[in-house]
C-alpha cells in the first residue's frame, strides 16, 4: 500500500514519549519524497489521457494518487514539527549550548532552526527591562531557599556565581552556593542538589 | 518530577483531526473494511487477491481511514465504507450492559477516536453508535479514574492493557498527578533535579556502547 | 596558635567569608564536617566541601583552590605536620586546622598567623617551650660582636658597645658550648616530643562546642559528635579513660537536650530524633543479625572464646546453653526474636558472660530512635559509614565513597545506612574469616622486636584489606586473638605489623604498625618514626602519604630490606 | 500546576513566630514587616518563618486551627457529612506539611496533628472522586465547588479537566457538524 | 549600612499616566499572582500585561541596586533577596506561560493580531509580537527547506492557520468569584436539556466551561484557580 514509510516515520518518532530526540531520519525522508514525486508523475500523465481521450473512469485512480499524496505531506509535516518541538524543550530543559551527542541527531535545518530560535528567545527576554532583562529559562521550580547544597557529579572546570567570584566544579565536591546560579547546571547533570 | 517542556500537539478527539498531531495520524492509519463503487484502473497491483490491471468495481477491501476519508463522496459514490463490527448494534447492547467488562485495547486500540471518525460516513445507525460511544466514556469513566488514584491496590498492568489509548492517556494524566503529589508529600518535589531528556540521553549512550 | 575562642577567632571570623572545607576520610571527620556544614547553613556561609584521602589530594586541592579562597579549614589533616612547610602557601591564606592527630607540629604551635589550631588545651600536648625550641635571631649574630650575655638578651641593639678584651674570647667560647648544648638538648626534647603519635580529643566534638557556644547545637549535630567519639572508641585510637571521659560530656549534652522538650506538653513528634544513654554489650550490630552471628563476628567475645579453635565452638555452646536461649531463637534476626527474650536480653547475656570471664561485656554507648522502626546505636552507624568509606565492591573512587558515607549520616537517607549496615556485616566476617586462618596456620611470625604479618595475594577478601582502616581493625583483632592463643609469655607484649597487597599494577603493599596490646596501654604509636627512618636508611621506594604516619606504602621489592632495618633499629 | 507551586501560594499565608533577635522594621515590596524583638511574637508569612526557623532565628506559633482536638472536630464532621465542610484554612494541608517537617519540635502533638489532617484529607478527596464521577454521568455543564482548597484541585485537576475535554468532543459528535469545531479533515 | 533598603519605591512618579488607578507595591504583586494564575490556566492566550510586567522589574532591579551596596551575609538583605526570588519567580513563570501559548498556537495569536482593530488592547505586547512572528517565519523556513520544496508543486506549502490546533474555549475551568455576578447563561451539555442562568456569588468556586466567563476573567471578576 501507499505511505506505509510516512507512517513508520511517525511510529518512531511517537514510540518516543519522553521528548527524546531521535537521529534524523534523512532517507526515510528522501524515500517518501520519491514516492509523491512517482505518484505525481502518473497522475500528470492519466490527467492529460483523461482529458485528451476523455477517458472519465481515471479520474478515481487520480483521485487515489492525490490522496497519498495528501498523507505523505501531512506525515512528513508532522513528523518534522513534532520533532521541532522537540528541539524547542531542549533549549528550555538543557539550555542554549546542546551536547554533540544530540546535536548529530539533528539535520543542518534544525541546527539553524535551534540558533534562530534561540536568538528570538534571548532578544525577548533582554527586552524584559532591567539591564540585562530577565531570563525565564530559569526559576522553573518555586524557590525554596536561597542558598543550596550541590554536589558535582563530574569534572567541570571553573563556573563563575556572583560578583566575579570563581569556584572549581571538580567531581565529587560539594558547594553550598546560591540556588539561582546553579538551576541551569542541575537542569544539565553536571550538578545534583543534595537535601539534607 | 520535572515540567516536561515538550508539549506534542494533542490528538483532536471526536471527529475533527489535528493535522499536525502524531497520535490523530496514527489513528487515521486503522483499517475499514470498504468496497469500491466503482474501477480503479492501474491500481490492481494493491489487491493481492486479483492479477488484473485494475481494481475492479465492488470489490471488499481494507482501506486506511486517511484513504477512506479522502475517497468518501455523499455525491458521486467511489467507495462504500462498512461498519466494523466493534460499532455494529450487537457489540453496542454489549457495551450497554456494562460497559468496563470489554477489553477495548484488543477491540482496535483507537475505540473512540474511530467510532468517532465513521461518523464522516453516512450510516443510519450513526446516531446509536455516537450515543453508545459516548455512554461507554462514560460509564468506564469511574474505574479509570479510581485506578489512575491506585484507590484499588490490585495490580494495575491488568486494568492498562484492557484501556483504549484515549483511555490510557487520561489514566496516564490521572497518574501524573498523584506522583507529583506524592512526590511533593515525601518534601522532594522542591529538589532541582536533572532534565529526564538529559538523564535519558546518559542512559541511552550507555546502551548504545553496549549495543 | 592555639584558638582559644573558637567562636570570635575562628567563626566570626570565616561567617561572611568563602571557605574551603578539605575534610580527611575517616568518620569523625566526617562528622565534624556534618556539624560544619549545619552551621553554615544556618548563616549562609558559602563553602566548597573537598574530600582528601592523603598529602598527595590535600596539596593538589590547596593549589586548584588557592586562587579563590583564602580561608582554608581543615579537618583531621594537617597538624601533625609543618603545613606551611608543605604547602607553600601566599602570605594571606589562614587554615583553620581541626585534628585529632597528635603531637601538633611545633611550627604549626608558634605560628600566630596563618595557623589557627581548633584544638582544645586540655589534651595532654606536652608542647615544649618556645626556647627550648626557637632562639630570636638577635643571638644568632657572628661571633666577633659581644651583644652581651645570655641572659638579658637585651633589646636595645648590640652594635654601640664595642670594646675588645680577653674577657671577650672566653666569653664567645662559653657561648659557643651553650648554643651546641642548646641544640642537643632541642634535639632530645623534639625527638620525645614527636616519637609517639597518637589522637586527641574528636573534632566533631570540637565542632560541637562550637555549635553550642553559638546556641546553635541540634540534636543531629550531638548525634554526629556521639558518632565521631565512637569511631575513635571503635578504631581504638583513644584510652579507654579518655573515652569515659568524653562520653560522660556528651552524657550531659543529651541529658540538656532531652530535658528541653520535656517542659513542653507531653509527646514530641515521633519523627524528632530521641538520644538515649545506654549500656550496651559489646557485640557488634547485635540489632542489626542474629545474635550468633553477633557473638562470632565481634572481636571482643571471639577473642574470649577463642573461636578459631574446635574447645572454642564447644565452648560457644555452653555459653548459649548456659544463658538459656532456644537455638532458633539465637540463629533468628535479632528484630524477630520473641519479644519476651529481647526484653531482658541484656542482663541474660551479661550474666552469662561474667561465668565465661568476659567482665566487661558491658560498655557506655548512646543510642537513637526516630520514626515508628528507626533504631541504631552509635557504633552501628560507625561501622555502616567505614564499610561504605572503605567499599572495595563497585569499581568507585574513594571520593565516591567519602560521599555515600557522608550521606548515610544524614537521617534522610536510612537506605544508604542500611547498605551500610550489610557491608559492614560481610566485612566483620571477613576480618573474623581472615584472623582465624592466620592463627591456624601461624602467619604471624616473632621478628625479634615486633611480630608480623603478610596477607599473600590471593587471600580471600585481600582487596578489602588494601583499605587503611580496614586493615587497621584486622591488625588489631588479629593481635588480641594472637596474644590470647599463644603461650609464649613474650610475644604477648610485642607490637604488631601487618602488610596486604595494595596496588597490583605498580606491585606495592600497604603496611602498618600498631603498638601492643595491653590494658595499660596508651594507644602511642612509634611506627610513624620508625617506618620514616628505616626507609632512609635502605632508601626503599615508600610513599607516606596516609595522614596517620603510622601507614604507608612500599614497592614489595624493597619489603626486604625494609623489615630487616626496622629490626635493628628497633632492637 | 506542580503542587510545589500550590506549596508556594500557601508560603504567603501569615503565622505567628517568636524571633531569638532583633530587627527593626522591614520595607519588603510585598509589604512591610516587624519589628523583631527577641521573646515578642510578631506575625510574617510562612516563607520567612520557616528560613527563619531554620536558621535557627525563631521558633514557630502554630495556627490555632492546628489544634488535635479541634482537628478531630474537624475529621467527624467531614466523614459525617457527604458535602465538604468548611475548612479552617484553604492551605491546610500544605502548611501542616511545612510546619510538622520543620517546625515539629515546635508543635504539642505533631503526630496525631499529622494523622488527623491525613484522615481529613483522604475523607475529602474520596468525596472529590465522587462529586467528579456524578459530574460526569450527568453530563452537567456547571457545578458548585466551595469549600474544596487549591490543594485537592490540584490533585485530581489534570485529569479530570482532560476527561470533561473528551467528553465534550465525543458528545459534540452527538449533532455532527453543529460543534463549534470546523469539520474540515484532511 | 544607611538604611539602603528604605520604603521601596512608590509607583506614583511613574511616567506617562497609566489609565488603572495607582498601584502600590503590594498591589502590584497582587495583581501579578492574579495574571499569573489566569494565564496559567486559561485556554486562550489572555490580553497582555506589560505595563505590570514593567513596573514589577523596574521594582526588582530597584531593590536589587540598593542590595548591592549592603553587606553580605546581613540578615535584612538575605530577606529581601528572598522576596525578590519569589517574586521572580512568579513573573517568569507568568511570562513562561505565556510564551509557551504563543509557540502552541502562533498562526492563531498572529492572525488575531493582524486583525485586530486599532482602538482594542492588544494580546501580544510588542516584545511577544516580535517573537511570534520570528517564530512563524522560522519555522516556515524550516518546513519549505528540508521538506516542501522537494515536494510537487501543488503541495509545497502547508496552512499553519489549519495545520495548528486553536485554542479550545469549551473547556473546562475552576474558578474562584471575586466580584459577585448575576444571571451567568449557562449552556446545556445534552439537546434534552435547556439553557439555565447561575448566580456567581462572591468567594464562590465553580467548574464550568471557560468560553461562559472569559469576559468575566479579563475584566477580573473571576479569577481562575
């Protein structure tokens, strides 16, 4: 049957409920942009056979042709927003510098989709006022307290909190710093906060 | 339990589509049992059943409910598109009776999304079938509920299995918000934790290694 | 210097600071930490919490942190050695030093800047005096300038009175003996004074202090310091007096702490922890398993028995029997034993145990209850937090394990203390497993001056023993047993040492000493010298770079020799 | 809405603490508060009493409704009746949580305080569960809800807004093509 | 330390004359946690608040000046930065909400604001107008480039206006009456039953469909919880 690819792209991407990202899938892609455009080609040919030998009893295969090509548009276009919103939570979830590991799942489009996005983003949120406006990736939970205990799960090197001061994020160390600095690297898993 | 920044575009429910919604594409892939009303010339290599060129005319087949949407024309008949027998008036007085006994995941997972859709195709018994749909909502409405709640302490697996997806989808919401408040009573839901989409990704590069 | 308000010179002088926390692994460090942290959660004070197993992680952490802080607090690490001779550092950097270990460097003693000492004065220091030690430079001048006498050591300056008679040239000889006099005399006063090392007073005792002379003390932080003062009782490394001591303060603290909420109305919450004195028996986490397994896995009844030998088990039985336990009920988990015979569990085993010579089955402990089934004793959670130190399981660092041990410490995380709580079991038995087998086939031989002991590769549970305290509770087991199953009058007095394969690839031991075992003995221990001199003199490849000098590491090669200068020096 | 954020409304409620220091008065943005005198009670709300607290700073009064005998009142008449009963305060759960997890030395009873807000809380969601079901079967458009706190909304909000949702739609196909939904497919 | 954190700023020297009486700190943050929580969980993207958005940050970075000059560690300065956090926290949530509404339903919001006549308040401030349209072009851009132009030419391009789901105004809401109201039309679920009239009174809560009181939400009589 037709658009049996289009709709195994979309099983793929739905299997992943969690908001994962998958690697893009360039030949499912390409394969059922081959298959509209063979579709089309043979409805162009029966069109003009209908309608210079009148023969009326295509018009239902045409018909049939134009449907899948309908479903192959709305499957293709579906799989590429959802994945798009995808990447959107990414930016909120991770933050605006994405790990290699993900950035190999995503194409050359949704790379510069990702950069537009966030640039969009971070003029919004400068023009919030204040001299460096407001960045409402952060703040995601209540606050509870000011300062946290954090503990770094791996080597990170220097992270620079408030005022200029410096501190060393080497693995296994603990810091009690203030909460609002460390959401970002939480979020991230290069720190995990610790309940006393 | 962290605020899931992904939000895919939800499935329409009744009889309006999404366009862009992955669960609605899904469903509109089920199968229908149809019957061509008129030839489809060229297109005999779909039918399995016969060598000719075409697709002759009154021949049963199973279309996709995206094909049977597309084809289906109140004017100029190009195909006739029967009940499947889940919406047929039998199962609907078993529906009636009692409405939790049925397992609607072995029915054809998408129980309401496709009752709801045939409504598209002109049948006398539509009515009974939108009413029986909307009744059987109902009437399983309670025990999803309590379940999604763990009021009963039985074993959960065997009651998911026998829910349709809308079904499992609200259990799943049901579910969703006694863990967070759970989570919340235990004092650890003001704990910044890592994104799940980070967490997975960790996990996922292990097995990767190992695969 | 010492501090001697350790609230004015050392918290408020840190509270609107950045510090750095460079805390050594053991579990009373571990505590003080505990109260450390509490406390500076309560002001704000922002901190980096760096754990540091030897000198080796101590230097590299004050290089990768000196640029950002400049308060530095150090705990059990640092006094028993020139600090500022070790790590170099900038003329501003302050370290603030907490450690149990003893003697205090002189140096770290007379230093009034950079040092500050949270050690409390009534530990027996025997710090000598600054001149016996140090002379001012003022009569250090050449020989040819007579600054006058001795004795005045006058302070105007000594260049405006020159004149030059014979007089002169006696004087210069006679000042000359003096000053050769004085420096034998500063070398015998160093060489006692740094011979033996030993521990003083728990820092999380000290930080408890703190805490209260701040009002600040919570009941968490007297648990943490009970903890801390049972991991010196448990790993022996205070005088049973100093231990009845300690606890008899603590003893007051809890009995301030329980009388607090008792004028409120009746109930407290049950989720508020509740710390009760108690005396207990010395069998390790008898709560915790089958009181069996209790009495055979502890070191003190093992050792009165004699349990590695056959009249030993006969003996065991009689003990049971004598007490009048249903074996099914001694084999049971301790929390399913009938509720009858636990009542008065206590009294049956203590009565039995005076008939079988175990006098002092009873010891001064504290014990805690929190919520509907939470109940520990004090060296329970000790063993849990070292087994979980010290876990030679999971291929883990040892930061990771210093920081699942500091969890287990905290009441959030019973989980963790109950993992805890199962290591320290397999652990217990691996120590009795590996005492007995080296009494059976005579591993330890008589060097003259000292007995010893090798664990070959290939012993089982030889990677649990490559840990330092983990070795250190083997040695001292396996000595007690030892003196009890030999008959040769003078092996009973020796000191013992104890070598397990450390690391296989660079092919090294780790070797320890502890002195011998006597009921007067006074946990002074000389093998910190010794172990330094003997591997100058063969120049063997160690590395002694465990903050108790008494443990270090040697390339097995070198074991040779090594041994062999040890006995003649110690002969 | 996460029920941390519920926690976070119920955080502005005011509650009487006795501070270990002193302070003059402070121009917050959201209003203006003390001053702190060491031994004198002086009312602040619920965020600041618990960091104070513990910042060991103060000790905390407990609300008069957080009363065991008045709580037990409270748990009869609930299980008495089958409507919900006015509660003493819209964030009585959230702040007998706050309060007993770190104030419960401050707190005469905080066990059986904690088990009686439980039994009240248990009572009044089971009600909630089958006000929500009745709600369903008679297809109402409209119910009355007072008394219910923002807590036990929250709890069941999800999923009892999404099914109302379906419901709605899959009676919509009840008059095809009326629904205010354009009919439009694909 | 001067008492840098005197009586925070009134708003009565704000600059151009707002049309709402004047607000006070107090209820300014009021008003805050009000839009936040309707924007939360009203359906359809609510009008917008900038003018509440602007004094509340003039308000934040104000008394975030005045910290920088006091100690740290001082207990005054931990409590205001407290507030501040929460405070914070409200508007970003608030914002974030928001945001998320525009990217769910972008063709709608923009096609509402082309054809919104002059004199009516705007739902998008000019910030959010910006983004949603950076939004729209973006993500076309996107669609055409990997997959729509290779596709034949009568399908390369795709409606969002149909292709994106409108907001749903027939679901449900809790809410809370602040302002007592009369005769509220409710309509019936089933044909079998007829319309009937519900008196909101004040400290009320009900559930109901969200369309019957949006007016009611914008104008602040009810509040949705």
């Amino acid at each position: 049957m037709f658009c049996e690819k289009a709709v195994e792209l979309v099983r793929e991407l739905h299997r992943m409920t969690d908001g994962q990202l998958p690697a893009f899938n360039e030949d499912g892609i390409r394969q059922v942009l081959e298959e509209m455009k063979a579709l089309y080609e043979q409805n162009q040919s029966d069109v003009n056979e209908a309608k210079t030998e009148g023969k009326s009893e295509l018009i239902p295969t045409i018909k049939f042709r134009h449907c899948c090509l309908l479903r192959n548009q709305r499957c293709i276009a579906g799989y590429l927003y959802d994945r798009l919103l995808r990447i959107r939570a990414l930016r909120w979830e991770y933050g605006s510098v994405l790990p290699t590991t993900i950035r190999f799942h995503m194409c050359a489009e949704e790379l510069e989709w990702f950069n537009q996005y966030k640039k969009s983003l971070a003029t919004y949120m400068r023009s919030l006022g204040g001299d460096e406006g407001l960045d409402i990736t952060q703040d995601i939970k209540p606050p509870k307290s000011l300062y946290i205990e954090v503990r770094c799960l791996k080597d990170h090197g220097e992270f620079e909190i408030d005022d200029g001061t410096v501190i060393l994020l080497k693995k296994n160390s603990q810091h009690f710093l203030p909460r609002w600095k460390c959401e970002q690297l939480i979020r991230q898993g290069v720190l995990e906060h610790v309940i006393s | 339990m962290d605020t899931q920044s992904y939000m895919p575009v939800p499935p329409g429910v009744g009889m309006e589509e999404n366009f862009l919604s992955l669960d609605d594409i899904l469903l509109s892939h089920e199968r229908l049992p149809c019957k061509t009303d008129t030839s489809f010339p060229k297109l005999g290599f779909l039918e399995k059943t016969s060598e000719s060129h075409d697709i002759p005319e009154n021949t049963k087949m199973e279309m996709p409910l995206w094909m049977a949407k597309g084809l289906y024309e109140r004017k100029r008949h190009v195909i006739s598109v029967d009940l499947p027998k889940v919406y047929r008036e039998g199962w609907r007085t078993v529906f009636g009776a009692d409405a939790n006994m049925v397992d609607l995941h072995k029915m054809g997972p998408y129980y309401y999304g496709l009752g709801s859709q045939i409504l598209h195709f002109e049948n006398a018994e539509n009515p009974e079938i939108a009413q029986s749909i909307l009744q059987t909502f109902i009437g399983r409405f309670r025990r999803t509920m309590d379940s999604s709640q763990n009021a009963y302490n039985e074993d959960m697996s065997a009651l998911l299995e026998r829910l349709d997806c809308l079904e499992r989808a609200l259990f799943r919401s049901g579910q969703n918000g006694l863990n967070a408040f759970q989570l919340w009573e235990r004092g650890r839901a003001s704990q910044l934790t890592a994104s799940s989409l980070v967490t997975n990704y960790r996990k996922r590069k292990i097995t990767e290694l190992h695969s | 210097m010492f501090v001697t308000d350790i609230r004015k010179e050392f918290y408020d002088v840190v509270v609107h600071q950045r510090v750095a926390l460079l805390v050594s692994a053991d579990i009373d460090a571990l505590c003080a930490c505990k109260i450390l942290q509490a406390l500076f959660h309560c002001d704000q004070v922002q901190y980096t919490l760096v754990p540091v197993t030897g000198w080796q992680e101590l230097g590299t952490a004050f290089l990768e942190h000196k640029e950002q802080y400049r308060y530095f607090v150090l705990i059990n690490c640092g006094a028993n050695v020139d600090l500022l001779e070790t790590l170099q550092p900038e003329e501003d950097s302050v370290f603030f030093i907490c450690d149990t270990h003893r003697p205090v460097d002189v140096v770290n003693v007379y230093n009034d800047t950079q040092i500050k000492l949270l050690i409390k004065q009534d530990d027996d220091l025997g710090v000598p005096s600054y001149d016996d030690i140090f002379r001012d430079e003022e009569d250090e001048d050449s020989d040819g300038g007579d600054s006058g006498n001795e004795s005045d050591g006058g302070s105007e300056p000594s260049g405006k009175r020159r004149r030059f008679d014979e007089g002169a040239l006696e004087r210069r000889i006679e000042r000359q003996r003096a000053r050769r006099e004085w420096e034998a005399r500063r070398r015998d006063i160093l060489f006692d004074y740094e011979q033996y090392e030993y521990h003083g007073t728990s820092a999380a005792m000290v930080m408890f202090e703190l805490a209260w002379v701040m009002t600040k003390d919570t009941r968490d932080m007297l648990w943490w310091s009970i903890i801390g003062l049972t991991d010196q009782w448990v790993h022996e490394k205070i005088t049973h007096i100093k231990y009845v001591t300690d606890i008899a303060t603590l003893q007051r603290h809890v009995s301030r702490h329980n009388h607090r909420n008792e004028d409120e109305e009746n109930s407290v919450s049950i989720d508020c922890m509740r710390i009760t004195f108690e005396y207990d028996l010395r069998l390790a986490l008898y709560q915790h398993w089958s009181l069996y397994e209790s009495i055979c896995n502890s070191c003190y009844t093992s050792c009165s028995f004699k349990l590695w030998s056959i009249n030993g088990q006969k003996k065991l039985q009689e003990f049971l029997a004598d007490m009048g336990l249903p074996l099914k009920q001694v084999r049971q988990k301790f929390n399913s034993m009938d509720m009858s015979i636990k009542e008065n569990l206590r009294e049956v085993i203590e009565e039995s145990s005076n008939k079988f010579g175990m006098k002092d089955i009873r010891v001064q402990t504290f014990g805690v209850h929190f919520g509907f089934k939470n109940r520990f004793l004090a060296s329970d959670v000790v063993h849990a937090a070292v087994a979980l130190l010290e876990n030679v399981e999971k291929e883990e660092t040892p930061t990771d394990n210093f920081i699942k041990a500091l969890d287990c410490l905290s009441r959030s995380n019973i989980e963790r203390l109950h993992l805890g709580i199962d290591l320290a079991k397999k652990k217990l038995k691996a120590i009795q497993q590996t005492v007995a087998s080296c009494i059976c086939t005579n591993l330890i031989l008589s060097q003259g001056p000292f007995l010893y002991c090798h664990l070959m590769e290939g012993t089982p549970d030889v990677k649990l023993f490559s840990k330092p305290l983990a070795l250190t509770l083997l040695c001292k087991y396996l000595l007690k047993a030892f003196i009890c199953s030999t008959r040769n009058k003078r092996c009973k007095i020796l000191p013992l040492i104890m070598a397990a394969p450390m690391d296989v690839e660079k092919g090294t031991v780790i070797v320890l000493g502890i002195p011998p075992e006597s009921d007067t003995s006074n946990k002074k221990n000389f093998f910190g010298r010794a172990f330094e001199k003997a591997a100058e003199s063969t120049t063997s490849r160690t590395l002694h770079d465990h903050f108790d000098t008494s443990i270090i590491e040697l390339k097995m090669e070198d074991k040779g020799k090594f041994l062999d200068a040890l006995i003649t020096l110690l002969s | 809405m996460d029920p941390s954020e519920v926690e976070f409304l119920a955080e502005k409620e005011m509650v009487k603490i006795i501070p270990n220091f002193s302070l003059d008065k402070i121009y917050l943005i959201g209003g203006d508060l003390g001053p702190f005198n060491p031994g004198l009670t002086v009312e602040v709300p619920v965020w600041l009493a618990l960091n104070l607290k513990q910042r060991q700073k103060c000790r905390i009064v407990p609300p008069e409704w957080m009363d065991a005998d008045k709580l037990e009142e409270i748990r009869e008449q609930e299980r008495r009746e089958d409507t919900f009963t006015p509660i003493p305060s819209l964030h009585y759960m959230e702040l007998t949580k706050l309060l007993l997890n770190h104030a419960a030395d401050n707190i005469p009873r905080a066990d059986e305080i904690r088990t009686l807000v439980k039994d009240i809380w248990d009572t009044r969601i089971a009600k909630l569960r089958l006000s929500a079901d009745s709600f369903i079967n008679q297809q109402e458009a409209h119910a009355r809800l007072d008394n219910l706190t923002l807590m036990e909304i929250n709890t069941t909000r999800t999923f009892l807004l999404d099914s109302l949702n379906c419901m709605y739609k899959l009676r919509s196909n009840l008059q095809p093509g009326s629904g205010s939904g354009k009919a439009h497919d694909y | 330390m001067a008492d840098a954190l005197s009586e925070a700023s009134d708003l009565s020297g704000g600059e151009e004359s707002q049309d709402e009486d004047v607000l006070t700190p107090p209820e300014l943050i009021a008003r805050l946690e009000e839009a936040w929580l309707n924007e939360k969980f009203s359906p359809e993207l609510l009008e917008n608040k900038s003018e509440l958005v602007e004094c509340v940050m003039e308000q934040l970075t104000h008394m975030e000046e005045n910290l920088q000059r006091v100690k740290k560690g001082d207990l005054k300065a931990s409590i205001h930065r407290m507030e501040i956090d929460r405070i914070r926290f409200v508007l970003s949530s608030f914002l974030r909400s928001r945001l998320q509404k525009i990217e769910k339903f972008f063709p709608h919001v923009l096609e509402k604001e082309k054809s919104r006549a002059d004199g009516d308040p705007s739902f998008l401030s000019p910030e959010e107008f910006a983004f949603a349209k950076e939004y729209l072009a973006n993500t076309e851009v996107y669609l055409k480039a990997v997959a729509l132009r290779h596709m034949p030419p009568n399908l390369q391009s795709v409606d969002m206006l149909k292709a994106v789901p409108e907001p749903c105004l027939d679901s449900f809401v809790f809410l809370r009456v602040k302002e007592r109201q009369e005769n509220i039309l409710v309509e019936p679920e089933t044909d079998d039953q007829r319309d009937y009239v519900v008196d909101l009174e004040e400290g009320s809560q009900h559930l109901m469909r969200y369309r019957t009181i949006a007016p009611l939400v914008s104008s602040g009589a009810v509040q949705l919880i």
